[in-house]
C-alpha cells in the first residue's frame, strides 16, 4: 500500500472546475462527464478507478483535447494548466488544433495509452516516432532528436536499445511497445503524464516492471501522474491519492489509504468488495455491485448510483449530493453524510 503523502498542499498544478464534455448525438446526447471536479499536485500520482463507461478515459481525452470534435464538445468548465513558465492556461478554451495547445500536448502533457500498437505508427521506426516530437517540442535537428530518443529508450530500460531505434512496433513484444510508448510520452519533460489503463494488456510480471519504471521515470522528471484504471490493486501501489469515478461525476476523494480502509460512498465500498484482497486470512466472499450503470443520455434527477445503492433513501431518487468534505481531506457525494 502506498504511504500517505503529508507534504503540505503545493499550488495544483492541474486545476480541473465543474468540467462537462457532452457528445451530441443524432437522437441523444451523451453525458460523458458531468461536473467533475479534481487537482492533480505537482509531483503526484493521482489514481482514477471506476467501471468501464464512467468516463475515465474521457477525462484524458478532455485534457488533452482528443475526443472527435463533432459530435464532442466540453460545454462547461475549466481545465487550468500551470505551463513551464508559470502561466496558467484554460486547456478548454484553447483551440484543439491551434498552436498553443499543439505545443501543450506531447510537451508538457503527454499520455499513455493502454494498447500502444493502435497508438504507434506501424509504417515508421520507433526512433523516428520519438525524435519526431523532441524536433518538434524541444527545437533540435534531427541527429539531436535521434539521440534524444536512444536516451530515452535507454532510460526505460529497452533491451539492445541502439538496435530497437531502428526496428518497427511490430517487430516488439507487447511490454517493448510500452516502454517505446512511455519513452516517447516522457522524451519531452512533460510536468504532468496521464497513464490510461497502461499495463491491462500486460501479464502481471511485464505489469510491475511497468509499474516500476514509471515510479522511476516520475523521480527522474519530477512529473505528475493520473493514472487511470480499473485495476484498484495498481492504484494502491501507485497513487498517493484517489478519485473515484461513477457516470461522468466524482463521487469519492480521498488519500489512498483513508479510501481503501475507510471507504464512504456505497459505490467505493461495492468496488472494494468486489475485487480479491490477498492476505486476507478468514474466507473472502465476493459481493458484486448488484445492477447496471444506467445510461449516460438518460436524465437523472437523484443520485445516479441509487438504483443500485444498499443504502437507498427517498432523497436519493430525488435530489443529486454534492462532493463534500465529510472528513479533512475525505471527499464523498452520498446523502449519508448530508447534516
């Protein structure tokens, strides 16, 4: 488990307010965030767990301003960045394909996607992939570029790291294509990496030399992590703090070790009861979280978790909760804790 992190609270360098990122589809409208709320510490591993479909990775895409642009929109909210030069910026006002966020994305915000091959260009040499963003982030020539990327690869600890600059994704296994994936989101100091589901695809032993190399990697920058995941095993080895995430909303927020052992809201405890804890002596039964995550085009007036929350009351089907501070630092978003 992760040990908590008691340095004292440091400007965010990653500030996200009530953001919303909606798909306008021909017949619906998919709410895929829905007022999310989070800050991200320089230095930080931030852990982002939760279902498939709750719009984890829709975050990322929002930050980095991916998603196909019709039919997705951020229709509300900031996304402030602090930049190299301490200015702050709004991503979500940026431009997608204007400059400013072209030199954010890959230079000071990069990501990692969980399976690199659909990720990496199958007809270019994985040297020429990484000294493509050094030439263009960091304003060097190209034989500069090519060296910078062999010291990347080198840094991620790459077998025959000379030889791989020259080789293509196919021709690596399925953990080289994530180190070349990791080197070339790392090649350019970004201040924050945002890693979405990045070991899923890897089998356990390939998972933790993964694992370990980005611990290293954020020593060595000194870069701040999201780490998205389903995975809560991952998380806490790896975060210092957690946000929980249900049909595009916040619901929990809290240090790793406070959510793990104290969990709050219903949603958090059903996904820790759900999953096997090793070392556990007397016989674990698992619970599964009883229902379906509901649409995310369907307008809920109460909260969206009710229809499958043990702990149902009238003014959940009624009224949503807010995220609120129930303990110093413990945020959760349950009427149980409404005064």
């Amino acid at each position: 488990m992760v040990q908590t992190d008691n340095r004292a609270a440091t400007r965010p360098v990653l500030e996200i307010n009530d953001l919303k990122t909606y798909f306008f589809l021909e017949k619906s409208t998919v709410r895929a965030l829905d007022g999310v709320n989070l800050s991200l510490q320089p230095g930080e591993t931030l852990g982002l767990v939760g279902e498939s479909g709750c719009g984890k990775s829709i975050m990322a895409m929002s930050v980095m301003r991916l998603f196909p642009s019709p039919p997705g929109r951020i229709v509300n909210g900031q996304i402030r960045l602090v930049r190299r030069d301490q200015k702050v910026v709004d991503i979500a006002e940026l431009d997608a394909r204007g400059s400013e966020m072209r030199s954010i994305r890959g230079g000071e915000v990069a990501i990692v996607f969980q399976e690199p091959m659909t990720s990496l260009n199958p007809l270019r040499t994985i040297g020429d992939q990484i000294a493509e963003g050094v030439r263009v982030h960091m304003k060097v020539n190209h034989k500069q570029a090519l060296d910078r990327a062999l010291e990347m690869l080198t840094k991620v600890q790459m077998s025959a790291p000379a030889q791989r600059l020259h080789e293509y994704p196919h021709q690596l296994s399925g953990g080289m294509r994530q180190r070349a994936m990791i080197a070339l989101a790392m090649a350019c100091n970004p201040s924050i990496l945002i890693a979405d589901e990045p070991t899923t695809a890897l089998d356990v032993t390939v998972q933790s030399q993964i694992l370990d190399l980005m611990r290293q990697l954020q020593v060595d920058f000194n870069s701040s992590i999201i780490l998205i995941t389903h995975n809560l095993g991952v998380v806490s080895q790896m975060a210092q703090r957690v946000a929980v995430m249900y049909l595009g909303k916040i619901v929990e927020q809290a240090e790793t070790h406070a959510l793990f052992h104290q969990p709050l809201h219903p949603y958090t405890e059903g996904l820790l009861n759900s999953v096997p804890v090793l070392g556990r002596k007397s016989k674990q039964v698992l619970v599964p979280i009883k229902g379906m995550v509901p649409s995310p085009t369907e307008i809920i007036s109460g909260c969206p978790f009710a229809p499958r929350c043990p702990h149902v009351m009238s003014i959940c089907q009624e009224q949503q909760p807010q995220l609120r501070e129930v303990h110093p630092g413990h945020l959760a978003s349950c009427w149980l804790y409404e005064k």
